[in-house]
C-alpha cells in the first residue's frame, strides 16, 4: 500500500493540518482525513486478529459470568466491553508489532491519528449492538460515543507509550 502524498503551497498539506499535539508533527505530507482513514486501514491489515478476537472474547465471557454471579443475565454490556478490547487489542498490537512499510510508519508516528481507526469502528459495532438489542436510538449513540472513544484512547495511549520506549532504548 503506497502511502498517498500531495503537498499545498503553505507547504503543511492539502488539509492545512499540523497534526495533533503530541502526534509527532504533520499527519503526513498532505494527507487528508479519508487518505488517513485508509493508510490506518492498511496499517490495522498487520494486526493481531487472533489475540485481539481471544481478549475480547475473553472480557465478554467474563463480565458475563460475572453478571451470572450477580443474579442476572447481561449480553449487551459485557459484549460491548468485549468489543473495547477487541479493538484496542488489534489497533494497539498493530503499533507494537515489528512489521514495517510506509502505514505502519506513519501509524507509529500519528499513534492518535491512527487510533481513530479502531475507535471509529468500536462505535459503529457497538451502536449497531445497542440498537439490535433495542437499547433505543438516543441510547445507541452514546453508548457507541464512550466506547469508541474508549477504544480509541487506549490505542493512542499504547502508542504514545510505544514510541516513547522505542527513543529510549
């Protein structure tokens, strides 16, 4: 996947960014929002599928069996939960796997640029949950709000976290 570049003539890009604080600078030379979404969507092809499906799926049956213990049965929350760490799991051990190419450069440079990536798709799984689960549309959006924006800390922050370590050593 070849990493799409244009530069505008202030030199900062087509879509005048100067990166989020922290992020290590520009997104990129020029990239746009959708060409940021699809260099993430290259960089996520090297995640840890296979983990990231066992954690979540672990979290999920555990919240379940603690709902059990609890005296009630819950599917919604504890699969909503499982799907936080479903994709922070993938998206975070996408960051810290050693593959390399130009997505996974530049995700390792922009952790929180590429942490919208997971985030975006938390929310829509878990909105899509909610409702299936007739949790109601005002619901739906803000559970999907929070969880998304959960799995998407989580993988900037592992990120951030990574490429701090990596200078140092």
């Amino acid at each position: 996947m070849s990493v799409p570049t244009r530069t505008g003539s202030s030199g900062r890009g087509a879509s005048g960014s100067t990166g989020a604080p922290g992020s290590g600078g520009t997104a990129g030379p020029g990239l746009n929002r959708r060409e940021e979404m699809a260099v993430s969507g290259a960089a996520l092809s090297q995640a840890p599928w296979g983990a990231a499906a066992v954690a979540g799926g672990v979290t999920a049956g555990a919240d379940v069996l603690l709902h059990l213990i609890g005296g009630h049965l819950a599917i919604g929350g504890p699969v909503s939960l499982g799907a936080i760490i479903f994709f922070a799991v993938a998206g975070g051990g996408a960051l810290l796997r050693s593959q390399g190419g130009r997505a996974m450069r530049w995700a390792r440079r922009n952790p929180w640029r590429f942490a919208l990536a997971p985030g975006a798709a938390c929310l829509i799984v878990v909105f899509a949950l909610t409702v299936a689960l007739g949790g109601g549309l005002p619901g739906a959006v803000f559970t999907g709000l929070w969880h998304g924006a959960a799995a998407y800390g989580l993988t900037g922050l592992t990120g951030t976290v990574a490429r701090t370590r990596r200078r140092a050593s």
